[in-house]
C-alpha cells in the first residue's frame, strides 16, 4: 500500500531532525525554562508578595505563569517552524521545488511539515512540563493535558505565518513579521499578566489576539480553573486559525511551486 | 520502459507539444511552441538566457500548467495526470536544491522516499548511484562543503533515484569550470548509453553540439531551428568562419570596406565575423583591401554562428 504523501514528508523532516535535533531542542526548551526560573521566581516573589494574580489567593505566580509559558512558547516554535523553513524552500535554498518534482504535491508538503510541528512542539512541550513539574510549577497530569492546547496554539501559529511567508519574497518581511506581529502577540498574550490588569479601552482589543485563547485555555486545563470564555471558543479561534491557515498556506505554496 | 505504440505502429513519442504556451501575466515566456521526443533521444533546448527554457522544462516536467496548447509527457496529461507523470521523471533544476545540511546519502534517501520507494530498494540505489557519479567516499559527509561540480552530480544522482523513463536537465553545467563540465558530460554520456532519454537546456553551444542528438534552437519563446547539430550547421552556416579583431577604435573604419565579403558579416562588440566556405580566400581579400587586424582566426562553424544568424544575437551576452 502506498505511503500516504503527507507521511513522506514527515519522515524527510525525522531524517534532518537526526542531525539537527541538539541545537532546536535546547534553545527551544532552555528558552522557557529560562522564564520559568527568572519570571516565575525573581517576579513571583514580588507578585505573591503583592496582590498577587489570584484574588482568592491559591495560585502562586509561579504556577500561574508556567501555563501562558507552555502555551507561548509553543506559538513562538510554531512561529519559526513557519517562517525559516518555508523561505529556505521556497525561496533561498529551493529545496521545496526539488520536492514538488516528484510526486509530492504543494499541498502535501505543507501539511507534512505541520504533522511535523505537531510532534516537535508535543515533545519539546512534555519536556517543558517535565521541568515545571520538578520546579513544583506544574502537577503533571494535568500539565500533560494542557500539551493539546498549547500545541494547537503551535501549529496554528506555524499554519498561519507559513501561509504568509509562502506570499513573501525576501526576509525583510521576515524581520518585520517578527517584530511587528509575532512578539506583541507574546507579550499581550495573557501569559505574563492577565489582560484585565490593561487600561478598560485595551484589554477588548488583546483579546482579539489568538495566542490570549490559547493561554487562557492551556492555563485552564493544567490549573483547573475557569477560562474567560466558554472553552469551545477558545478552541475554536484557534482551529480556525489553524484551518484558515493551512487553507491559505496550500493556496499559497501551490502558487510559487506550481507558477 | 513503458511506452506504448501508437496506431500506425511506430513508438508514441515521450514529450508530445503542439503550441504550447507559458504565460505569466501578460509576458508570453514560451510562445506557441512544437516539439516530439522520442525514447531513447538526448534532445536539446539551445538558447539565451530568458528564452523560455526552463518554462519549457516546468511544464514537461508537469510542474507547471501550461496557459495554452497541447502536451502530453510519457502519453499522459501533465495537469490531470501530474503524480503518475513526475513519478516516471528524473529533474535536474537549474538550482541544486539541496540540503546543504543533510549528507549526501541522507539527501538520496529522503528524495527516494518521496517516490515511496522501500528502504532496501534506496539502498541499493544509492550504492550504485554513488558510484555512478563518483561520490562513493562522500556519502556521509555534508553536502555543504562539496564543490559545485560534486553538487550538481548528486543532483544528477538524486534525478535517478525513481530509475526514471526520462530525464529532465535544465542547464546542469552552468557556473561549473571547464574541468567540471567535462566530467559531467561524461556522466551524461554515460546515461545515453544506457539508453535514458535525455532532456537538456543549455545556452553552450559546445554542450548541445557535444550531448544532443536533436536539437531546437530558441529565442524569445519561439523555436527559429530544428535538427541534429550537424544538420543545423549545414542548414543555417557556411563552413567556416574568420573572425577578425581590430585594434581598439579601428573596427568602425574597417566595417565598410569588408562589405561583400564571404557570405554573411557579422558584426560584434569586439570582433567581426565572415562566414565562408573558402576561408583562405576571404582573408587574402581582406589584405588586399588594404585592412590589417591585429589577428585574423580561421574556425569551423558552429551553432554559436547558427544562432548569431537566425537572431542576430550571440548566446551568451
Ligand atoms: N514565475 C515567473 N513569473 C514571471 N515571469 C517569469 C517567471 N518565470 C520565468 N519568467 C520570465 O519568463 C522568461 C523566460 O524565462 P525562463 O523560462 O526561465 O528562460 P530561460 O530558462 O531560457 O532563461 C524570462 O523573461 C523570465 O523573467
Ligand atoms: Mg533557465
């Protein structure tokens, strides 16, 4: 029986991973657990010490913020596993025409690389929640739980920004997408202060951003706490970004690869 | 190989184009063009660059709807049946396309599973392919640091993972030194001797002249000659052509006194072409006129000349 394409794909990235697998599982898990330590710690004593961000007093900052972190930083992988590879192939190496010459067709490839993204952000997330875990962070059961949120704000991420790579020629777009998009997502994600601590007039305004709903539903799950709206919302704003993406990204790549 | 006669019992050509047209917005790049090409053929594309070469080969390669007219590649149609057709190809891009990162055989094994090859079958190719195109020390090691002649014969070798019908190359020399470039053409020699129908582009003449059995010469888009490179010499050029070289500054007062002479004058930047079919003559003409380049050269025609003829450009600006 034939191997589905998509499959084909995946397993050329598990042939690279072997090579590469050192140097993005490090920074991709040292980075949070950076944060971890420093915010959750350092910041912690002082939010604790303060109104802290449970009014009813349970939550520590630490295990409050560890949550927004498995989700952020998996849109932050998301965000890169998009953007890089996408304009190596398409553009600066042009791997991805050498691919679409044989069998594979453009859109094969592009949900190859996000069953592909799905796995790299399911393991670098288990290990984070490993270490929120041995940082008395996390409980890990329903830290485990939490992965599936945090990775669909992942490869939604990864969906999107390969979307609007694919239309993109040169990495100035790439910088710019950083910059201008991808890190005010973080930073007004929920994942460092809750939103309602923002001016009246901004906080609407943050909650339009996908990443909020994929803090506020990995931080309900591994907490066991309320999310701000009902999590079907949650879920589905993010699945909608990962559908419309997807749809978007295979429009897009078969418009380059098949020009 | 899995090629099916036609009704009137002779073979089915692979690569069948009736007008065949490439439009990207409203620049035509391939402009209404007819080509067959029969198994078995090493068959080229000679031209500029911006001739509509790789156009050509997108589509063939059924990568690349064609905007107008007919093709069939392998018997087959390159928009419905594009999978079935790519999976009987082998593509040499005019890029690499290679994972810089990855090794060499790492590289092969990766493509090979696109065809859904098994992994024993891989193994076996790359093997023999490795040792094909002389890179049998270099399987484990990084593509990176590989030259450009060693890259594009593991281009080569990964076009001939899937053992394809046919084999699609778009300019596998170019930006390669001379010594490179003959060390591919042998590779190719070798794959026409096995019998693999060949597809090229090339803007050499010295490569069509060398690997091509048939040949169109194009420009613009359009086809402006078809036949063997022998043929097409005969066809379109004299014999001979002397190319004469004036000291700087003295080529514009030279020009009109050479009016008449041989054939065909041609006029470039830097020299003057006559082309001849008594060579010697024409030189002793050009003394008694009372010029005197600062060298005279006496060579046989080439398809250089066939394009400079039938474009009044040169192949290479
Ligand atoms: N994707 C594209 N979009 C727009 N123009 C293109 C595209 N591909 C090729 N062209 C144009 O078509 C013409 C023919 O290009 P090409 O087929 O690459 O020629 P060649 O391979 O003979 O150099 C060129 O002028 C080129 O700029
Ligand atoms: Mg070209």
């Amino acid at each position: 029986m034939a191997t589905p394409i998509a499959v084909r794909v995946l397993e050329g990235h598990l042939r690279e991973y072997r090579h590469t697998w050192r140097g993005t599982t490090i920074s991709s898990i040292a980075t949070p657990v950076l944060f971890l330590a420093a915010m959750g710690l350092g910041l912690g004593a002082l939010v604790d010490g303060g109104r802290g961000v449970d009014p009813a007093g349970d939550i520590t900052y630490l295990a409050w913020l560890a949550p927004g972190l498995l989700a952020v930083s998996a849109m932050q992988a998301g965000a890169g596993d998009g953007a890089f590879p996408v304009m190596a192939g398409l553009q600066w190496i042009r791997t991805y025409h050498a691919v679409v010459a044989t069998p594979v067709r453009p859109g094969d490839l592009l949900i190859g690389n996000l069953i592909w993204a799905t796995i790299r952000l399911t393991v670098v997330g288990a290990v984070f929640v490993g270490v929120a875990v041995a940082f008395g962070a996390m409980a890990l059961g329903p830290g485990l739980a939490a992965l599936a949120p945090a990775v669909l704000t992942g490869i939604a991420t990864c969906a999107a920004v390969s979307a609007f790579m694919a239309t993109r020629k040169s990495d100035l777009a790439m910088s710019g997408l950083f910059r201008f998009v991808i890190v005010p997502l973080f930073l007004f994600s929920g994942a460092f202060f809750p939103l309602s601590e923002l001016p009246a007039m901004v906080e609407p305004v943050a909650r339009l951003n996908p990443v909020w709903h994929g803090v506020e539903l990995t931080r309900g799950v591994a907490l066991d706490v309320p999310t701000a709206l009902h999590w079907a919302i949650h879920a589905g704003v993010l699945s909608t970004v990962f559908v419309v993406g997807t749809f978007l990204g295979s429009i897009a790549f078969a418009r380059v690869l098949r020009a | 190989m899995n090629n099916s006669p036609s009704p009137n019992g002779s073979p089915a050509p692979l690569v069948e184009a009736r007008k065949l047209v490439k439009r990207f917005g409203d620049f035509t790049a391939v402009d209404g063009i007819d080509v067959e090409v029969q198994a078995g053929e090493a068959f080229g594309f000679l031209g500029p660059n911006g001739a509509g070469k790789s156009s050509t080969m997108r589509m063939v390669g059924a990568v690349s709807p064609p905007t107008d007219g007919e093709l069939k590649v392998l018997g087959l149609d390159p928009v419905r049946d594009g999978p079935q057709i790519r999976a009987r190809l082998g593509v040499v891009g005019q890029d690499n396309a290679l994972d810089e990162q990855l090794t060499v055989g790492d590289n092969l094994a990766i493509y090979g599973r696109y065809f859904d090859l098994p992994r024993s079958v891989i193994r076996e190719r790359i093997d023999e392919l490795l040792d094909f195109v002389q890179l049998k020390e270099r399987r484990d090691s990084k593509v990176d640091p590989l030259s450009g002649g060693m890259k594009r014969r593991l281009v080569i070798a990964r076009s001939l993972i899937n053992d394809p019908d046919m084999v699609l190359l778009d300019e596998p020399t170019t930006g390669l030194d001379p010594q490179a470039r003959h060390a591919l053409w042998e590779r190719l020699y070798g794959l026409k001797q096995r019998g693999v129908t060949l597809i090229l582009t090339t803007h050499y003449m010295d490569e069509a002249e060398q690997l091509c059995d048939r040949l169109v010469v194009m420009d613009q888009g359009r086809i402006v000659a078809e036949g063997a490179p022998s043929q097409l010499i005969a066809t379109h050029a004299s014999r001979e052509v002397i190319e004469l070289r004036f000291p700087p500054g003295e080529q514009v007062n030279a020009l009109p006194k050479l009016d008449g002479l041989g054939e065909h004058v041609e006029e470039l930047p830097d020299r003057v072409l006559i082309s001849s079919n008594d060579a010697e003559a024409v030189v002793r003409e050009v003394h008694t006129r009372g010029l005197e380049p600062a060298t005279v050269l006496i060579r046989r025609s080439t398809l250089e000349d066939v394009f400079l003829r039938l474009t009044g450009r040169t192949l290479i600006d």
